[in-house]
C-alpha cells in the first residue's frame, strides 16, 4: 500500500526545497552531462557505484566499464588552464592536488585489474560533448568486440 503524501506548500519549505535542488544540481552538473550523454547512446549503467573499487561515477558491471567525471581543479587537470593553485598556501594546495591525482590513479589501477575498461571525463571536455560522446562511444564499443 502507498502512503499518499499531502502536499506541502509552505513558504519555507518550498525555499528549502529549492536551495537543496540548486545546491545538488552545482554539485553534479558535470555528471548530470555524462548522464545524459550515456543516455543518448543507450548504455546502461549505475551512478556512484560503491560496491565498485573506487567508487566510480557511472559503472556498468556486466559490461565491465567504469567512468569517472573529474573536475579539473580537484583533480588537477594537467595542462589546463582551469587547474589553477591558490596563490596562498600554494604548498599546501600542491601536496593535496598531488594527493588527490595519487588516490585517482590507484583507484583506476583497482578497477583495471578487476578488467573494467574504464574512461576520465574531465569537467572542461563537456565543452564538446560530442567529442565525449565518440570516446564514450568506443569505450562502449571495444567492448562489445571482446565479448564478441
Ligand atoms: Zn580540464
């Protein structure tokens, strides 16, 4: 039996609902792009995979892929001009992005020995989706050829 939810209209509610939905939507519009280019070409998958090593942003088991969305400050993005280091306490700016591309590369060594194929979309790629689309497209491809 489902309960029926009364609807609530209230003034602070419906503020809270939506600094929520903008707080999320920030958080994970780079994703929400993967998402929807994933969709376009019709692969399955799951978000925020935990049972996977390292937790990838989107994963599909069976097909054995995996990919993460990085965005390019955190993960400091080589060569691009969005992985800027703070001007004050630039050495600890240093050690943390250094710490963060050490765990990224780990967690896709975790995932290519299980034998997941697995793909980094960096955050400033999504400016041409469409090149995103054709790498995700081949990744998605190579392996239909394996099993095939
Ligand atoms: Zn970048």
């Amino acid at each position: 039996v489902r309960k029926q939810r009364l609807p609530d209209f209230s003034t602070t509610d419906v503020q809270r609902r939506r600094l929520m939905a903008g707080v999320r939507q920030a958080r994970t519009s780079a994703e929400n792009r993967v998402a929807a280019i994933l969709r376009t070409l019709g692969a399955r998958h799951r978000r925020n995979v935990r049972s996977l090593a390292g937790s990838p942003d989107f994963a599909n088991k069976s097909e054995a892929w995996s990919i993460f969305v990085n965005g390019c400050f955190w993960h400091h993005h080589r060569r691009c001009a969005r992985a800027t280091i703070p001007k004050t306490n630039t050495a600890f700016w240093r050690d943390k992005f250094a710490a963060n591309k050490a765990r990224d590369q780990m967690k896709i060594k975790a995932l290519r020995s299980l034998g997941f194929r697995v793909v980094v979309v960096w955050e400033c790629e999504l400016t041409h989706p469409t090149r995103v689309a054709a790498r995700l497209s081949q990744m998605l491809e190579a392996g239909r050829i394996d099993v095939g």
